[in-house]
C-alpha cells in the first residue's frame, strides 16, 4: 500500500543486515479477488439462515410466537444513540501506478507497477472500526483502521525514465532486476476518520450506510534497489489517504454482521531513512527527529500514488439505549 545492466547485487554492510537476496519471486497466482469473494458469500450464506431461523417459525406459529418475533425486531431495530465495536477481512485490488525515487544525483520513475494485495497471505488483510450513531439520528462518525498489503509482481518486465547516480537507466527492465525489496505488505496501513448516514431502505434486521472519510497513510515501508547495501525498514507516515463507503448490516441481539464495499486512495512520500525499524512508535518517532532536525533522509524519497477497491466482511458488538430509554 510495477533487464538492463544494473549495479551488483547488495552487499550487506556493518550498519545494516539486509535479508533480502537477489532471488526473484515469482509471481502469485492466486485469485485473490475471487476468493475473497467467494468467503464472503460463504459467509452471508451462513449468516443469514442462522438470522432467519432466529425470526421465522412454522406457518402456524402461534401468537405467542408472533409476539416474540415483535419483541426481537424492537430490541434490534436501529433507533440512534449506538455504539459498535468491529473487526473485520476483505480482498483489496490495487490499480499500477508509477514509484518515483529522488535523491541528490538520481531522478528516476518505475512505470505502472501492477501491485498484487494477496489478502491471504501473512500478514492477512484486516481492519478494525469504532462507530457512534448519534441518538434520534441517522448520522454517525466512525474510526476505521485498514491494514491492506501491496506486492510487486518482480517477473514484471517494466519502464524505467531518469537517471541513477547520474547515469541515465534503460529504458525497460525486469521489476526484479532492479529492486531487491519495494513493497509495502506489513501494510499499506490507513487511519481515517469518517463521517456515516443510515439510509432510509432499512428493515428492524437490515440497514444500509454510506460514509466518507480522510486520515492518514501509516505503511510499513520496504525499499531496497540493487546495489544498495542498506534498505528502508520500518514504519512510516508517507501522507494523507481517503475512503469512501457503501455497506449493509445485518441485525441480531448485541451483534452485528456486515458486508461493505470500499473505495480508498493515498498519496504516498516516504522517506527513505535506511533504516532497520520496529515497534510503530518508535519508529514514527525516530521520523518526527529526522523531520524535526531539518535532515533528509538518507535513500532520498520514494512517492506513489495507491487507488484501490476494496470488498470487506465482519462482525462485532453494539450497544444500545434500551427501549424504555430511547427517544
């Protein structure tokens, strides 16, 4: 979160211990999309029988049974005034884009890399959300973190424009030739903040939301060229990111299940320190000294552009106002 004569493979330094080699990954073909779509449907298949059978007795159900039904489409029916815990998986697909390197004495743009997301792969696709509905309202915010993952495809035979160290590159080269490592897959990591509307086509056990928001890019940045002894490492801030949202839930006591489509794009400058890293805070802190003292990084910066779809499903816990309490 696409072969000339290049520089001898890295040669690791005192400073750093790339554990990288030169061997070239071959390119996955596994159909992420399709897989994930296929899990999801798998799960609404599960899920809503299990809903239904929660809600729908024998054709001669009795009143009794009738007035049960009322009582759990009261209990679960939206009314404002929520909150809601959730976790949740998904497939990403990630349009190519151009990687751009700059640094004193090279210039140069790697062409339509076509990343790969591979989401179930370690580490997995995931995300994590915290949402409040406003009491007596349709409106509601929502913290959203995504961990979502790009890959090169290194057999990619791909266009290179500018100059390296001064001298100017080939026109085209195999992706693998040229990179050790350019991958951003301990996540192409995105925090937003969101603002979300119920919309009014909702039953007491479904209801259907959009939202828009805007945070930041958090990736975990791994950039080594050939020739290079030392690589980028670690986790980052690279830049702003921004999603939009469509989704459905589905309603039962105290859970909710969902399914939602989104779309989300950030603009990625990430510095390259080359430097080993760890924790995120750490390193995030170590970039705020760099910035702060006014020194640029060591690798100079790489910037990209990463426009992706994304089909996610989860669940998690809401809490309520009880009937008696709400408005």
């Amino acid at each position: 979160m696409g072969a000339p004569s290049t520089a001898a493979d890295a040669v690791p330094s005192r400073r750093s211990k790339p554990r990288w080699t030169a061997k070239t990954r071959q390119r996955s073909t596994r159909p992420d999309g399709a897989a994930a779509i296929a899990a999801m449907v798998a799960l609404a298949a599960w899920a809503v029988p299990t809903i239904l059978a929660q809600d729908v007795g024998e054709p001669d159900q009795s009143e009794r049974h009738a007035a049960d039904q009322a009582e759990m489409a009261a209990r679960v029916r939206y009314r404002g005034g929520e909150t809601f815990i959730g976790a949740y998986g998904g497939a990403p697909y990630t349009y190519a884009s151009d990687v751009r390197i700059t640094k004193p004495g090279s210039d140069f743009t790697v062409h339509g890399i076509d990343w790969e997301g591979r989401p179930f792969d370690h580490p997995i696709y995931y995300g994590f959300r915290a949402t409040r509905w406003l009491a007596g309202s349709a409106l509601g915010g929502m913290i959203d973190f995504t961990h979502s993952k790009v890959y090169p495809p290194f057999d990619q035979q791909t266009k290179l424009t500018g100059t390296r160290d001064g001298q100017p590159l080939p026109s085209d080269t195999r992706l693998g030739d040229f990179f050790h490592k350019i991958e951003f897959t301990h996540g192409h990591n995105m925090l937003t903040l969101n603002g979300l509307i119920r919309l009014p086509f909702r039953t007491a056990f479904v209801s259907s939301y959009v939202g828009l928001g805007a945070g930041v890019s958090l990736p975990h940045t791994e950039v080594q060229l050939k020739g290079d002894g030392v690589r980028t490492y670690e986790y980052q801030y690279t830049g702003p990111a921004a999603q939009a949202v469509i989704g459905f839930e589905i309603r039962v006591p105290r859970l909710s299940y969902f399914v939602e489509y989104k779309f989300s794009f950030a603009d990625y400058r990430a510095p390259l320190q080359h430097r080993d890293g760890g924790w995120i805070g750490f390193d995030l802190f170590h970039q705020l000294q760099r910035w702060w003292s006014g020194r640029e990084p060591e690798g100079g910066w790489a910037t990209t552009k990463l426009v992706s779809h994304q089909v996610i499903s989860g669940m998690g816990y809401r809490t309520a106002p009880s009937i008696s309490a709400a408005p």
